[in-house]
C-alpha cells in the first residue's frame, strides 16, 4: 500500500510539473520557472499517457514553416498607381531622378515679342513632357477649351498655309500655335504633303481626339498666305478669341485675289521677256518672248478651265514661246531664237515647289521633301514634252535652223541686266499675288541677288554652282530678316527673288541636244541645271537658318534643338 500510494504521490508530482504547478518544494519553484509556451498548456496529455519528446531546440517551429534549404520569397511591393512617380529614397524637396535627363530640365521662359514662328518651333521640337503649360487665362463662363472647334480651326490654318507652299515645319509649327493658345497643351500636329492630321489628349488617362484634312487643292496667293501668318500671331500674342479667329478667317477666304487674270497674264510676258533680256537679248527678242509666254499662259488657263490635269497645262504653256522661236529662227531674222525660248522657260519653272520640296527634305520631313520633288520632276517634265514637242519639229522637218552655241555669246551689259532682273523679280511677285508693300522688298532683294552673282560668276570667274548658292544664301537671309521684322512669311520675301537665278538656259539646252539626238551634251547640260537648281534651294535654306543661328530668340534659356540622327548606322 505504501508503494502504491508513493507510485501516485510520484505521478502525481510529474503532472503537475507538466501542468506548470511545480512540487511543493520552494527551490524547485524559485530554480526554474515555467515557460509562457509551457504555462497551462491546453494540450497536456492525460494522466498514464507517455510526453511526446522534447523538441531539439527551445522554439518550436509553426506548421507553416518553411522547410530547411528553401529560401523565403522576397517581400512584395506594397500595391499603387500606374501612375504614382517613382520612390527614389529622397526627401519631398527633392525632384525625382528617374525621370530628370542628365543636362537637367531647362526653363523656357519665351517673350511674346520674339516671332510666332521661333516660340512655336522650340516647343515643337521639345518632348511632349517639358513643354510649357499655356499660358491661356480661363475664363469664368467657358468650363474648358472647345476641343473639336479648336482642332477645327487648327486644320484650316493649316490648310491655307500647306495650299500657299509654306514649308511642312512652319506648317506644324502654325497648328501647334493656334491649339496651344487655346488651351491645347498636349497636342501634336502631324503634316504630310496633302495630309493634315491634329491630335489631342487631355491626360493619359483620357482618350485622345484626332481630327484630320486633306489639301486636294491649291493656288498660290501670297497675300492670304501673310493673311494667315498675322492671324497666328494674332492668336499667340494676343489672345484672340475663337470666335474672332474664325470670323477673320472667313474674311480671308472671301477676299479676292489682289491682281486680275489679265495683270497676271501680262505679268507672264514681262517675267519671260526680262529673263530673254538677262541672257543676251534685244528688244525685238523681248517682245517675242512677252508674246509666246503670254500666249502660253492662255492656253494654260484653257486647259484649265477643261479640268486637265496640272501636267498638260504645262506642255500647253511650254510650247507657245518654244513655237515662237522656232518661228524666228526660221524666218532667218537675226535674232537669238534660243533667248526667247529661254525667257518662256523662266516662267515656268516651279521654283517655289523646288525650294519647298529641299526645305522639307532639310528640316527632317522626307515624305513631304519626296513628294514635292516628285510633282517637280513631273512638272519640269511636262516643260520638257512641250518643248521637245516643237523642237523636233523645227529641228527635223523646218531646217536645221537652231543651233545651239548661238545663245552662248555672251555679253556683259551690267546696268540692262539689273534692270532686267529687277523686273522679272517684280513680274514674278505679280505673279504670286503679293501684297503691293512687299512686292518693292522682293525687287530689290531679287536686284542685290543678281548683282553678287554677277560679281562672282563674271567679273571674279568662279564656278556658276557656288555662284549661285552663295546668291540664293543672301537672298533667304534677308528674306528672314524681312519676315521677322514684319512677323509674316519669308516666302514672298524669297521666293520671287530667286527668279534671275533659275537655271532657264541650261534647262533649254538640255532639250535642245536631246532634240538634235547628242545625248552627252544633253546630260551636261542637265545635270548643270539640277546642280544648279539644288544650289538655289540649299542656299536659300542655309541663309534663313542663319538668320535663326544669329539672332536667338530673346528670353529663350534652352536652343532650338534638332533632330541628331546616328552617323552611318
């Protein structure tokens, strides 16, 4: 009985140590004190049932413990915003690294004073997300900008201009203007040759709006054209209000042409006879150039109004003063045939269209560069059937009577040459329906034009090449301080003024030798024609970048940045 009960006593002592009770003992209890994860256990196991074995370490692990050899997942980051910026580890008064370039972000701080033309072309050329915010004020009774009639607007400057032959940069730079004044900040307009297309997106949360116009026609008329350019500069500096926007350009496309068809007509005789009178001519050649080229311009308008295509309105032009002189040539009148051929020829060059289509291809805009080219090539083809047409009829069946080395003695008549070159500069501003203020600017630049090449081509010998772009070069500088001065397009200032320096003569020699099937000379001589014409347009591009390289825009902190493509891969 004795055993039994101290069998009990003992059992009875170890359960109670499992239940945290201790003995009685009191340096049992005060040696060792019972574990929080052992204190009144709840899984204590009955009385007569053996402890599971102690665990190898103090800490028992969970059932949701990784195994050992496995690596825990690293911590997920916590979740936000598509659109929340970056956390850089910096404080609030710092500005976010990740997306500060490394030359940092320049201020733009652009005076209203400075041209429409520089403000616009800088944050054109910019990323979409350093460009200024518009600096438009709101006003209480409109919510917000009218959206669909801003880009509504936008299209139809850009129309006018694309239509009057302004270059694609200032096209864009135009429509980017007039959608940023009013409010459009996140806007891109897009120009290729015929197609216009404005975009907008309100935040990159919205969807963007997309509005677009095609240019199917156009005319040259100079005088809407700087009509335009004061609207754009209206809006831009001023505020001009929509409404007031479009009423003006209302007024614009109701307004007629300043000169009627009979002065162009008669400015197409003046323009041709003047350029007979540059190389060599007299006065009965100047009256039988006048007379061909005026009767070309008729027949032009003929097919015109049948609805022929632009190609056979210049085969119809090109053959009148070709037919003229083949008429004097074989009258045997000792007169120089191949000068008032020639003199037909200078007015129908497409000039304007050349030295856009290199200006486009300069700038960055190939499409619209190549395309522009591409109507070049087939107007001066249309110019060569026409021409080609006559020739090999008075050359094959009315007599051998052209010859070609007759148009080349050449005789230095200083003073009727600058008057000469004055008046086709004069012709051809007519003929562009400029305004009546800038057609005496164009005169003399087209005067001073003339005179350096001149100087250089006869009186210094150099090579007509560079003669000719170092004279196109001082006629695109002044041009751009002409239109910068009077916040309007360079182009009237320009484009007239290149008329003497239009490579007319080798353009004819070149058909005259294919005519007479010598095709090498043909060649040389059409390819002098095309360097010829290249360096008109380089120069009058290089002398207007000029003027923006000198003459920085005043409180631009950041340059006007161009493209800067990779060099050779």
């Amino acid at each position: 009985m004795v055993a039994v009960a101290a069998g009990r006593t003992e059992e009875r002592v170890v359960a109670d140590r499992q239940r945290g009770g201790g003995v009685s003992d009191p340096e049992a209890g005060e040696d060792r004190k019972p574990q929080s994860d052992e204190a009144h256990s709840a899984f204590t196991p009955p009385l007569g049932v053996p402890l599971p074995p102690t665990p190898e370490d103090d800490h028992p692990t969970s059932e949701f413990a990784l195994p050992q050899g496995v690596s825990p997942e690293p911590e997920a980051e916590p979740e936000g915003s598509a659109f929340a910026p970056p956390s850089s580890g910096t404080t609030q008064s710092t500005q976010f690294p990740a997306f500060t370039p490394p030359y940092g972000i320049p201020k733009v701080s652009l005076v209203k004073e400075a041209p429409w033309q520089d403000r616009m072309r800088t944050m054109l050329r910019m990323p979409l997300a350093e460009r200024p915010v518009p600096e438009r004020p709101d006003r209480q009774e409109e919510a917000g900008p009218p959206v669909p009639r801003v880009l509504d607007l936008t299209l139809r400057i850009g129309e006018l201009l694309l239509a009057g032959g302004e270059g694609a940069e200032d096209v864009e730079a135009a429509m980017f203007g007039v959608a940023h004044a009013y409010g459009l900040g996140r806007c891109e307009p897009t120009v290729t040759f015929t197609l216009l297309t404005v975009s907008y997106q309100p935040s990159l949360v919205d969807d963007p709006v997309t509005a677009n116009r095609t240019v199917r026609r156009r005319g040259t008329d100079y005088t809407r054209l700087n009509a335009v350019f004061r609207l754009v500069h209206d809006i831009t500096s001023t505020g001009l209000t929509l409404e007031e926007a479009y009423r003006r350009l209302a007024e614009m496309r109701r307004n007629r042409h300043p000169y009627p068809g009979w002065g162009l007509t008669l400015a197409s005789g003046l323009l041709a006879g003047a350029a007979s009178m540059l190389v060599g001519g007299g006065v009965v050649v100047f009256l039988a150039a006048a007379a061909g080229a005026m009767l070309g311009d008729r027949l032009a308008w003929l097919a015109s109004g049948r609805g022929l295509p632009e190609f056979y309105q210049f085969v119809a032009a090109a053959m009148a003063p070709a037919a003229m002189g083949v008429a004097l040539s074989a009258s045997h009148a000792h007169v120089q045939a191949s000068a008032v051929i020639t003199g037909g020829l200078f007015a129908l060059i497409p000039g304007r269209a050349l030295v856009a289509g290199v200006q486009d291809g300069l700038t960055g805009y190939y499409i619209t560069a190549a395309a522009r080219l591409l109507e070049v090539g087939y107007l001066i083809a249309g110019i060569v059937c026409g021409v080609l047409i006559v020739l090999y009829g008075g050359v094959h069946v009315g007599g051998r009577t052209l010859n070609p080395e007759a148009a080349l003695e050449h005789v230095e008549r200083p003073g009727i040459q600058i008057v000469a070159a004055m008046l086709l500069v004069f012709a051809f501003a007519v003929l562009l329906q400029q305004e009546r203020h800038t057609v005496w600017i164009a005169t003399l630049n087209g005067g001073v034009a003339w005179v350096i090449y001149a100087s250089l081509a006869d009186t210094i010998g150099a090579d007509p090449v560079p003669a000719t772009a170092v004279a196109a070069g001082l006629v695109g500088l002044f041009g751009q301080l002409f239109a910068r001065y009077r916040y309007a397009s360079a182009l009237p200032y320009v484009t007239a003024a290149i008329g003497p320096l239009l490579p007319g003569s080798a353009v004819y020699f070149a058909l005259l030798n294919f005519a007479k099937n010598e095709m090498s000379a043909g060649m040389a001589s059409l390819t002098k024609a095309a360097a010829l014409a290249l360096a008109i347009a380089i120069g009058v591009n290089l002398g207007s970048e000029m003027a923006r390289l000198f003459l920085k825009v005043p409180g631009e902190a950041a340059g006007r940045r161009a493209a800067k493509r990779t060099r050779g891969f």
